[in-house]
C-alpha cells in the first residue's frame, strides 16, 4: 500500500513519521531525490537523495521518476526504482510536496492521502524559525506558499492537525492500520477464509 503524506513546509511531517516508522511495522520509507542544498540535520540517503541539478534533469528525461516537481527553487521527485524495491516488503509512506502528490493521484488514485495542517500560520513562523534552516525571505515564500497549499486540503482522503505531536503519530498509525483492513488489501486473505469453509463442510 502507498500512503502519500503531505503538507505545507514546517508542518511537522518529518518528525510524525519518524515516530510512526518506529512505532509500526512493515513500513518503509520513500527516499525521494532532490537538487536542493542539504541541511545541517540531514543525511544523505535517509531523509533524501542529494543530486546536481543536471543529474536530476537526466532521470526525468529518462523516465525515471514516478512524480517529479519544482518546489521552491529547487526539483524533488520519487523515483520508480526505490518505489518498486521497497514496496515488496510491506506498507511505503512518501513525504512529498503537495504540488507532487497532486501529480501522483492522478496516475495512483489507489494510494492514501494525507494532509498534515499545522494548527495555524504564526505557530507555522515559529516553527520555520526555530529550525534555523531559513532566511526570513526564504520563511516568507514558505507561508505564501503554505496558505495556497492549504486550500488544497479539502481533497485529500485524510487530514491530520499537528497541534499535538503524540496525538498527530497516533493518528497518522491509525490511518496505516485501518486502511490495511481494507476488503481489496485482504482479498487473498478473505479467499484463504472461504476455501477452508468449502473444505470442512464436504
């Protein structure tokens, strides 16, 4: 199953899904690639890919990428390799830019999506601010473009408030495992059920 998380810059979903990871088994994490500048925090091959600008225009060229999108000045994209290898194993989660998981519903419409709010704009400042990552004309472009992402909220399958940071993994880890009982994700499951009925009632 492909669960796409999503939301505006500083809204916490790459500290929920570290807690959920850890929490929960058989969930992965997308890697997705990047042309951005990496941060401090940041270690390559665990939170992205960090490629040139040239490489990244060469995998797109190729095909390579299962969503690919300009965000901020800089190229983020999913690659189809890393999606096929680490979706065999169990449940994928991808943290992805709106912009991109827009492009991925189109093509997955099967996938999960979640839009992680944060409780308001001056506690998403705060938020930008206290990372220490940004200049104030870098924090201002991610609030201009926080509040148009927001109004895109509405068509997602599941929202998510990152008020409380407990409250926001636990609801995160429900959605995983409400959606794992889906009838389509248990059909071999419901078929195995059936056929042991037809066998003891001969």
């Amino acid at each position: 199953m492909l669960i796409v998380l999503t939301g505006p810059s500083g809204c916490g979903k790459s500290t929920i899904l570290r807690h959920v990871l850890k929490d929960l088994r058989n969930v992965r994490f997308s890697v997705s690639h990047t042309t951005r500048p990496r941060r401090p925090s940041e270690v390559e091959g665990r939170d992205y890919y960090f490629i040139p600008t040239t490489e990244f225009r060469r995998m797109a060229a190729r095909n390579q990428f299962l969503e690919w999108a300009e965000v901020h000045g800089h190229y983020y994209g999913t690659s189809k390799k890393e999606v096929a290898s680490k979706t065999r194993s169990g449940d994928l989660i991808l943290d992805l830019d709106v912009q991109g998981a827009r492009s991925l519903r189109e093509r997955h419409s099967d996938a999960v999506f979640v839009f992680i709010l944060p409780p308001g704009a001056a506690e998403l400042r705060r938020r930008l601010q206290d990372r220490g990552e940004d200049d104030p004309a870098a924090i201002r472009r991610r609030l201009i473009n926080a509040k148009r992402e927001i109004r895109e909220a509405n068509s997602f399958d599941y929202i998510i408030v990152n008020d409380r940071l407990d409250r926001a993994v636990l609801e995160l880890e429900a959605i995983v495992l409400s959606n794992r009982c889906r009838a389509n994700v248990r059909r071999r499951e419901i078929q195995t059920i059936m056929k042991s009925f037809t066998s003891s009632t001969r």
